[in-house]
C-alpha cells in the first residue's frame, strides 16, 4: 500500500498523508483518535494540507 501511494503522490505531484494506528487494546485506539494523546489522523490530515500549501507555493515562485 505504501508503495503504491508513494506511486501515486510522485505521478500526480500531490502529497498522500498514510496513518496507521496500531493499537492493543481498544483503549488504545481511542486514545490515538482524539481522547488523551490528540486526534493522530487528524495530524495526518492536516499535515498533507500543509504540504499541498507548500507546493503550491512553491511553483507559484517559479
């Protein structure tokens, strides 16, 4: 899967944000997703945002 997204971002100029959570137990899991550690796919999220921002930028300037 990563490979294949790393595909994808390099043919199409685009960042790809790939979270994975793995988590035993369940609580966990819910941790990660926003209850005491922060929403971790939300980071992930925001991150690919601010990397299209960038690139955006970026070529404007050239």
């Amino acid at each position: 899967v990563t490979n294949a997204l790393g595909a994808i971002a390099v043919e199409r100029g685009i960042p790809i944000g790939y979270g994975i959570i793995t988590a035993d137990p369940v609580e966990q899991a819910l941790d990660s997703a926003g209850l005491e550690h922060g929403n971790k796919g939300g980071d992930a999220a925001l991150a690919a945002g601010e990397m299209a921002n960038v690139l955006k930028e970026l070529k404007a300037d050239n």
